[in-house]
C-alpha cells in the first residue's frame, strides 16, 4: 500500500478496511453522494448503509497504489480484493472534497474507464 496518503484520504481507507462505517462517513459531508454499481446513495445516512452492506457482503480490503490530486478533485486508484466475482480487481475511486469533507464519491473499475475512452 502507498503510505503517503494524503490524511483524509488515509482515513476513508482505514476506515474501509476496518469495515469501520461510522469512521467512514465522518470523512463525508451531510449531503454527499456515493455513485457505486450503477446506484447513487445520497446523504450519510444512505452512505452508511451503503458502506455496511457493502462491508457485510464483500468482506473487502483496499490497497492503494496512487493518488492523484487536481485541485478538490482526487483519483484513488486501488486493489481491491474481497468476497466478490473477479476479485482482486483495480478500481478507480473519484472524490470531490469541499471544506475537507467528501461530497462526491464514485467508485469505477478501470476496465470500464478503459472502455469508455473507446
């Protein structure tokens, strides 16, 4: 795993592989939205739910291998590996930060992000 995560980024990882989702939505703001497998899970309470669910069934642990910042905009690229059909598999997590917080958070495989430059 990379080690110079940035902090809020460090935290959202720890907290995922700790299946932790209270620690999970501290790093997101009242009103963020999670885009994930085609849904979209808007305000913490749906993002909890989301993160436990997730958690419970895929029994998932990230490790990271870039990040790449552009102003609020964050690309997280991670090894995911899990309970879950094709894992390990490389996903792309997008974040927009506002006032330190998440507010836009939308996990893609990079097969996909490959097929769709095409």
């Amino acid at each position: 795993m990379r080690t110079n995560l940035p902090p809020l980024i460090a935290r959202i990882v720890k907290a995922m592989n700790d299946h932790d989702s209270t620690a999970f939505i501290a790093c997101f703001a009242n009103h963020a939205m999670v885009r994930d497998e085609g849904h979209d899970y808007v305000g913490v309470a749906a993002i909890k739910g989301w993160i436990e669910e997730a958690s419970r069934k895929h029994q998932f642990i990230l490790d990271v291998t870039s990040v790449a910042e552009r102003g609020p905009n964050m690309v997280v690229t991670a090894q995911v590996s899990g309970n879950f059909d094709g894992s390990p598999i490389q996903l792309d997590h997008h974040l927009t930060i506002v006032d330190g917080r998440v507010f836009l958070f939308t996990a893609l495989p990079q097969a996909q992000k490959e097929s769709a430059k095409n």
